[in-house]
C-alpha cells in the first residue's frame, strides 16, 4: 500500500487502498517516514479512514466549494464570504466528515453564544452547504451534527420608532457634517421605505420627474419593483447635483461610517438605518395605506412579513378610538 520515494534530500510517503481515503505526507527522516507509514496503515486495518461518499471530505473543501459556487451567486454574498472565512478558520473545519463529534459541535456553540444572531446565521450557511452537497454535488453524506443540533431562537422583530425630537436632533446634527449626503439618504429611506442598498443603486435615469416614480433594479427578493415618490423627495431629489448616474455615488462603507457618526453628534442611541425603512413603512400605514398597497412599495411578497416592519404608534391609535 505504501509507496515511499526519495525526493531530493526528503522522503515522500504516498498510501493507496481502494476504499481509503489517500494519503501523502513528506519527511526528513526515512525512519519518520517508514514510521508513519506503518501507523497508518495500522489505522487502515482498524478500519479508520474509509471512504464513505463523501464523508471523508473536511467542511474546510466544502465551504470553500460552497462559497465559490454559491455564496458569489448571492446578493448577500460579502456578508457570508466573511461568515464562511470566519468558520474555515475553527479547527473541526479540518476533520474529515465523519470524525465530527457532537461535543466539538457543542463547544463551538458554545463559545458564540455571546452572538446567537450570528451563530444562528453560521449553523444556517453549514447546514444548507451539506444540502448542496447532497443535492448537487451527489455526495452521500450521513446526517451530521450539524443537523442535529438546535438552532438559536431567531431575534424578536424591533418595534424602534424614531420620535420627533430625535428627528429635529439628527437634521440639526446633519447640518454640522462635513459629507453632504448623509440628510438626503436619511430622508429617503424615511420617505419611500427604501433599503439602504436600493438607495445606493438608484439610478437617475430610473426616476420618472414627471409621473413621480423610482423604478429599482434586481431588489432584495429578486424583482425589480416602482416607488411612488412624494412631493418631498421631488424637491429633495431635485435639489441634488448631478454629477454621475449614480444619485448617490458613495460606498456603502462610508454611508455607514457617516451614519454611525450622525447619530453621534444627534446623540441618538439604539436606531439602526434599518429602522428607517419600519418608520417609513409604519408612517404608510398610519397616513391610511391598506396592507396590500404598502406591501406594493416594499416589495414584500407575504403580508406576514411586512407585519415586522408595520408598528403603529400608540397614540395613533389613540386617536382613532
């Protein structure tokens, strides 16, 4: 089985048998080699390290795999290739498939259960590689532990309203920015419910002036869809010079640096830019929009999602009663 070869000044172990998995490994030493050698071939006959459709895959080659393959098709693609390279780095990465125990599986959850959001997020992208590598890729692999283990619970969906104290702080704030961008996508996303993604990609070729609509492009669920604009965000809109198709031509990086900083000098705590688009969609919902017409302008396909993002104020309802 084993085949040893000298190579220059070093000792090159090569071990074939059929059903194995193969090895090869280089030594210094022809004694090391010989060795390791015998010790894996004693494994071998203990009936270690048997091919088993796949199990003898690492997670480290089928992440990698997945990543290149599938993650770079995905519009969250440089979240999870940061999630992905996060995990390679975990030592039971490196074992083969079917060395994974429950107890390593366990102590990792273990370990990130400061950050079940993004353990959540991890176990997620593990579980449906495997899925792919079953479906796709004709690997026959047993359930994992992966598979066995419960998820993290999801989050609870934020119900932050922005006030109107906070608002009047965070204009004011805008106007001592150096960046002149930050107010008139602030406004937008509060305006039309848009992501800050959407933002970034409008295109002023894709603004109707005249009718009063944004058309967006390849939107989050995959579809493009049109945004009623009001009289505001005309003027706004307008007022803006143009210099490159883009509206906004800034990085998403530096929106968010700028946001982060905005808030600091409004002195505004706990309000994501996310929080923008509850506000707006809940402001819909409140000036007497039905369901299905906010829905129209988020692009949500399921009404049970958009209840997420609706939270109507208390006192509107108090008004109404």
């Amino acid at each position: 089985m084993a085949s040893i070869t000298k190579r220059q000044n070093k000792w090159r172990v090569q071990i074939r048998k059929q059903g194995y998995r193969y090895f090869s490994k280089t030594f210094f030493n022809k004694d090391n080699a010989i060795r390791w050698s015998r010790k894996i071939e004693y494994e071998m006959d203990a009936g270690q390290y048997t091919l088993h459709n796949g199990e003898d895959f690492t997670l480290v080659e089928l992440l990698t795999k997945y990543m290149n393959e599938i993650t770079i098709l995905k519009k969250s693609r440089i979240q999870e290739t940061y999630c992905i390279q996060k995990l390679l780095r975990e030592n039971f990465c490196s074992n083969p498939m079917y060395k994974l125990t429950m107890s390593q599986i366990q102590s990792f959850k273990h370990r990130r259960a400061n950050s079940p959001v993004a353990l959540r997020h991890e176990l997620i992208v593990i579980r449906h590689c495997l899925k792919i590598a079953r479906s796709e890729w004709g690997l026959h692999l047993k359930e994992t532990p992966f598979e066995q283990i419960f998820l993290p619970k999801p989050p609870k969906s934020r119900k932050r309203r922005l006030s109107n104290d906070e608002y009047q702080k965070l204009y004011q704030a805008a106007k001592t920015m150096k960046v002149d961008y930050i107010w008139p996508i602030v406004s937008l996303a509060l305006e039309t419910g848009m992501r800050r993604g959407e933002i970034l990609k409008l295109k002023w070729s894709n603004i109707n002036f005249d009718d009063r609509v944004a058309y967006l492009e390849d939107t989050k669920n995959g579809e493009d869809r049109y945004v009623p604009l009001s009289i505001k965000v005309i003027k706004l809109l307008s007022s803006i010079k143009q210099s490159n198709n883009l509206v906004f031509p800034v990085s998403s990086n530096a929106v968010r640096l700028s946001w982060e900083r905005l808030k600091r000098k409004a002195n505004v705590r706990n309000l994501r830019f996310h929080d923008l688009r509850h506000e707006a969609l809940s402001r819909f919902t409140e000036k007497g929009l039905n369901p299905i017409e906010v829905s129209e302008i988020s692009g949500h396909k399921q009404l049970n999602q958009l209840k997420l993002y609706n939270h109507i104020s208390i006192q509107h309802l108090v008004k109404k009663i």
